[in-house]
C-alpha cells in the first residue's frame, strides 16, 4: 500500500504586528503563529453552506464546488496544514426550521447530516485534484467518514492530509461557527479563516451605509463592545478565551484563500486585545 504524501517543509516563521504568538498553540512545533508576509503552518477553514449553492439558490452547484475545490487547492500547495468546517446552509438550516415548528435537536441533527453532505462532496472534488482528503464526522457516519478523533486529525494534517470536519460539534444548539472555533483550538490552528461574502468587517452594514468604514484590525474587546456579530456569541468567546486570531475576508474574490495563508493583508483580522483597532484604507 502506497503511503499518503507528507507535508512539505515548511519556512520559517516570524511573529506578526497583526497576529501575536501563542505559546499555547505553538509550543509542540516551536513556531509562532503568523499573518503578513509568511505562510501559515496550520489553519482552519470555515465555509457556508451557501458558497457552494450556485444560481439555483439551494443544494450544491457542481461548477460552484469546482471553483471552490480549485481555491483550496492552491492555498493547498503552499504546504499548509489545511483543515476546514463545512456549514450545511444550502441544503437545511436547523435554526429557521426550529421558527417553523420543528423541534430544535432534532432540526440541529438534520442539519448535521446537510454538513456531511458537503462535506463528501467537497473532499470527492479535492481528491479529484489528487489532494488527500479525509472527512471526519463529530456523528458516527462510518460508510461516509471517519469519526472524528483529535489525535487522528492532527496525524492526517501531519501526513499532509486535508481533514473536513463535519457534523458541526456533533451537538445540538451549537453552530458549524462554533464547531469552526472549537477544531481550529484542538488541532493547534495558527488562525481561523471565515469566508464570507462580504470583505471584511464593518461598522454598518455597508449595503445600507455609503459611509459604512471597513475595519483592518480590531480586537476582541472592540468587537464585542461594537457589536459587530463576527461569529455566534459561543463561537467568538472560544475564539477570544484561546486567543485564537480570526480573519473574515471575501470568499467569491478568487486567489483569496491563496492569498491569506500566505499572510497576505487581506480583509479584517480579529486579535488578541490591544487597542490597536485601526479601520482600512478606502
């Protein structure tokens, strides 16, 4: 049996104005966690359910998912460990079901099964790119994953294997943002990408707002004191208790996931706080 490719070497790495070092998260490797102008060693992907929905609105759109499989791929090939969360928007929303009725477990645990489907979906258009794809279910799904076990987990990002986590926490009333934040703090991630639809971070609604101002780096504190509703409340506080820096850029711009593992200065970060909140230049 052929063995899965390993991970290339990686550079080294030097601590960031934008995003500081965690001894915590970094003190199996001796690295420090980075962002502007080096590549990242580990981080975690979170995507909607919604960027693989196409122009018919629901499900999953085959060219949508090729496109987005080909953003993966070359952030990828920089060697990254590469994990990613899956949300199951496009195919059930536990929460809206819950508005209209239904039980709210019993909707979360449909949605988790919309999540597993992504999830297979996107690791089939991975491997398609002869990328080593392993999906890793918080829900006992053996015919279509494996069950997630952190320890298994960080040996497959080791080996250089993408790992998609799905079904969320395997619990419900807890968000795929906030499964996002608790797998990005368990395999050591340097960072937590969310990809959104949008370029960032604002202070207004900037659909609403012609003056709405994008921000560049805020920290947690600013965040929580602007409301500015990054992520669900327990998915933000995982992230601000583990120090866990957040950076929230525009998925649909392409060479963007590229483009943030690399370190590049690319829609808003969220940081430790250091009242060092700054908006971007227009």
């Amino acid at each position: 049996m052929s063995k899965a490719p390993s991970s290339p070497a990686r550079p080294a790495h030097t601590t960031s104005a934008g995003i500081p070092p965690n001894p915590a998260r970094d003190r199996d490797s001796g690295q420090t966690a980075v962002a502007g102008g080096q590549v990242c060693r580990r981080v975690l992907l979170k995507l909607s359910g919604e960027a693989l929905v196409g122009k018919g609105g629901y499900g999953i759109d085959p060219e949508v998912l090729d496109l987005v499989a080909d953003e993966i791929a070359a952030a990828a090939a920089l060697g990254v460990d590469l994990g990613i969360v899956v949300g199951g928007g496009n195919i059930f929303r536990g929460l809206s079901a819950s508005a209209r009725g239904m039980d709210r477990a019993s909707a979360d645990y449909v949605g988790m099964l919309a999540t597993v489907m992504n999830a297979v979906a996107l690791r089939d258009a991975l491997e398609k790119r002869d990328l080593v794809t392993r999906v890793l279910s918080a829900i006992d799904i053996k015919q279509l994953a494996e069950p997630y076990i952190r320890q298994r987990a960080i040996r497959h990002l080791e080996k250089g294997r993408i790992c998609i986590f799905a079904a969320g926490t395997g619990n419900p009333f807890f968000t795929t943002d906030t499964a996002a934040a608790l797998r990005a703090v368990e395999i050591g991630a340097e960072v937590l990408l969310k990809a959104t639809k949008v370029d960032g971070v604002y202070d207004k609604d900037p659909s609403v707002y012609a003056d709405a101002r994008r921000y560049h780096r805020v920290s947690f504190d600013d965040a929580l004191k602007n409301d500015l509703r990054i992520m669900d409340a327990t998915a933000f506080a995982l992230c601000r208790d583990n120090e866990m820096p957040i950076v929230v850029f525009d998925m649909a711009k392409k060479g963007n996931i590229r483009a943030v593992v690399r370190g590049a200065d690319v829609g808003t970060t969220i940081i430790k706080d250091n009242k060092q909140t700054r908006f971007a230049e227009v």
